[in-house]
C-alpha cells in the first residue's frame, strides 16, 4: 500500500501531466527528494515517464533518480529516450549502476551506449560487466578510496578531504606501492589517531575481505553478520580492485529473498520479469508435474480406502481440513528451518535446536487442537463415538509429520549441498497430503473395524 505522501506525489503529478502544467510540475520535482521522484516514476507508463524525466532541470537529480529504479525499469525508460541522451545520463551515473542497466538492454543497444559514454566511464562499466552480476564483482563499485601505508595521519585526513569524486568513504583501505590490500581502519580511529602516526602502525592488518568471484549472498552474509557499511574487493593476488557498500548489500538482501519466495512456490526468478511464454513455461511446468503426480498418489490412497469412506463418509469432510492444518503447520516449520539456514548465524548442528523446537510446538498445538476437533465430533455427531477420537490423534499426528517434511526435506537438500528453496512449496506440500492422507484413513479404517464390526 502507497504511503499517504507517496500516493498525494503520484496523483499530483498525474494531474499536472493531463493538464500539461510543466511549470508547476517543474517546481514539485526540483523539491522532491529522488527516491520519492524515482518511486513516482514506476507508477508511470513509459510515455509519462519520458515527460516527467524531461522536466527535471538538474543533471545530477537525473542520474540520482535514475539509480534508484530498478535496472529493468531503467531499460525500457532508456530505450525510449536514444542512446545519446542515454549515454549522457549514464555518464553521471556511478559505473556499478551503469553496468546494471546496461546488462539489461539489448545487445545492440548497450554496445552504441558504450561507445557514446566518456572513455574513463566507458572503461569501468566495461570492467564490471565482465563479471557475473551475481558476484562480488558484479555489485561492486571501481571508485575504491585508498591511501598508502607509510601516510601519516595528518596527510591521510587531507587526503580524505580533497576527495571529490568518490561516492562514500566509510572506512580507510590502506595499500602497499604494488596496490595490495595490507590493511583499514575506520574513520573514527583516523581521527582520533595522533597526528604524526603512520598509518601502517594503527590499521587493521588483516582486514575482513572478499574475493571478485564471491557470490552476492555470501557478501550479504558478512556485510551483516560484521555490521559492516562497505567491504572491500580483492582480486586473486590480493589488489584492491573495488568496494561493496551497504545500499548495494540492501539491493542484493531484496533480489536474494524476492528469488528464495519464488522457488518456494515452484516459480522462478524471471517470473517478475518481461519472458516470453515458453521460457516460463519450460521452467515452470516440471514443477506442475511434481504436484500432479503427487496428486496421483493420493487418489491411489483413497482409492484403497474407499471402503472405509463408503461405511463412514463423515470422514470425507474432514479430509479438507487436516490437510490445511498439516499443510499450514510444514510450511511455517519449513520457513523458520530455511531463515535459519540462510542467517548463516548457525551451523547446520544448531539448526538441529531449532527443529527440536518446532516438532515441541506442533505436539502442543497438536494436542490442543486434537481436542477441540475431538470435543466439536463429540458434540456434533455423538452417535458414533469412535470418531472422536480418531480424528483427534489423527490431528495430532498430521501436525507432527508436517513438521517433520516441513523441516527434513530443506535440510536434506542442505546436506546435498542443493539450494534448500527448491525443496519447498510442491516437495513439501506434496509430501504432507500423501502421508498425511495415508495416517488419516489407516487410523480411522482401524477405528472403523473396532466400533463397526
């Protein structure tokens, strides 16, 4: 749902659009802040979008606003604008988010872009898009701030602050003449350092880094589990080559778990993006044919049963209702098991606590609504007084074995050394309506024979 001051935003300038009042319309977005500017903008059709991007007087509010759409937005609003205004813009844009956007458009279009940016630009976003946009070199940006071991701290401040063109500097990268990383230090300690310290003697020698070829979420990991606000980029031999900051960590925490709650439901990553209709249905169909055979085998299991549905087909209307309430309980087990992997705060051993917990919860939970099934059969249908029972521990039981599927099967891939979302969704859900339909109708058939010889 739309902010109150994001929603009055959009609608003010949809109106001022229709009624063609650049000037007013000017005024609102020199005062508007750009993410606010950037978040309007996607509420827009592309023709929009071109008018308001047009009125925005700055240069530099043009480059902000375009970084703070997403790179598949950004494509098509450049397509639309050419490539020499395109490259103008992406000229003040910092090189990570340019190459971002530029692995979105189309080849032929990327490649004129190229061309028509500056030659130190051109040169950097070319570097980065080398690298897998997944990877720590993908997200990176090549503008790293670094100072010589043998500065004093007196000139490293100077230097700090006769930087012009560096975005951010969150910590001090210190490097030896050949540009290998030899240690950092914060900003506070600079400052508080004696003045004719040498650098060498107050750094941090074997400061946290990661390698070009890192996985993104990997890099998440460690920017949180340290609280760090950048983390700096080696190459093989140890060079200092770029910097990750905390905006672009954000960015991959929001694409990382966008992608996890997609393969929970059996879809994938592109299915937010503009594919053509094979491509999903090449990805999603054998997903489909999972929950089909799945589906499959419970028909087999009522199919072997139907005697006992034909002597008591109140059981029939209670199927729906413990496979919701088996389902609902794998799938919260499954989602506590998966965040616990995924912290990377805990090994795979203390995921185990975490398990423990779960199946305590769902004997509980279990028990009390085993009851409360238990006591509503009694009183709805008390002539048959074997039925409470029955459906009571088979209540029981169903939440258990959710669990059990809920939480074994991601740490089964786990171990397999398989990304552990891929086992969600149809894996788990399939899983819990086989045998928790199975436990259902053995149960209730024993019962059956026992009250109705």
């Amino acid at each position: 749902m739309l902010s109150k001051k994001m929603q009055v935003l959009t609608e003010t300038v949809k109106k001022l659009l229709h009624c063609h009042a650049d000037e007013n319309l000017k005024n609102i977005l020199a005062k508007a802040h750009e993410a606010d500017i950037a978040f309007c903008l996607a509420q827009l059709n592309v023709e929009e979008q071109v008018q308001v991007f047009a009125l925005l007087q700055d240069a530099q509010k043009r480059a902000k606003v375009l970084s703070e759409l997403q790179p598949d937005q950004v494509a098509s609003f450049l397509q639309n604008l050419g490539a020499q205004k395109a490259a103008d813009i992406l000229n003040l844009v910092s090189p990570d988010d340019a190459a971002d956007i530029l692995e979105k458009l189309a080849d032929t279009f990327s490649s004129e872009i190229l061309l028509l940016l500056k030659k130190e630009e051109a040169a950097e976003v070319e570097s980065l898009i080398r690298y897998r946009p997944d990877t720590a070199g993908g997200i990176m940006s090549p503008e790293v701030f670094s100072l010589p071991e043998d500065l004093t701290v007196a000139e490293a401040i100077e230097k700090i602050q006769q930087s012009r063109d560096v975005e951010t500097v969150f910590y001090v990268y210190v490097v030896n003449p050949q540009g290998h990383l030899v240690g950092a230090l914060s900003l506070k300690k600079l400052i508080l350092a004696p003045p004719k310290t040498l650098l060498r003697d107050i750094i941090d020698k074997d400061p946290i880094r990661v390698r070009l070829g890192e996985d993104q979420e990997e890099v998440a990991r460690i920017v949180s589990r340290y609280n760090f606000l950048s983390l700096p980029v080696v190459d093989e031999a140890n060079k200092l080559v770029g910097v990750i900051t905390v905006d672009d960590v954000i960015d991959v925490i929001k694409e990382e778990a966008t992608e996890d709650i997609l393969l929970m439901t059996g879809a994938e990553k592109e299915a937010m993006e503009k594919t053509g209709l094979k491509i999903s249905l090449k990805k999603r169909m054998p997903w489909f044919l999972v929950t089909l055979v799945g589906g499959f085998m419970v028909s087999e299991v009522i199919d072997k049963f139907s005697s006992s549905l034909v002597r008591v087909s109140l059981l029939a209307g209670f199927i729906p209702l413990l496979l919701s309430m088996g389902g609902s309980m794998g799938t919260q087990s499954m989602v506590v098991v998966m965040s616990s992997l995924n912290s990377r705060r805990m090994n795979f051993v203390q995921v185990w606590s975490v398990v423990f917990k779960e199946f305590k919860l769902a004997l509980i939970m279990g028990v009390f609504y085993g009851l409360v099934l238990a006591l509503f059969i009694y009183l709805r249908y008390g002539e048959q007084p074997h039925l409470p029972l029955a459906l009571g521990s088979v209540l029981v039981l169903t939440m258990i074995l959710s669990v059990a599927m809920g939480t074994f099967i991601p740490l089964l891939f786990q171990k397999m050394g398989v990304d552990p979302a891929v086992a969600t969704g149809p894996f788990v859900t399939t899983s819990i309506n086989i045998f928790c339909m199975w436990i259902y109708l053995s149960i209730a058939t024993h019962f059956i024979i026992i009250a109705i010889p």
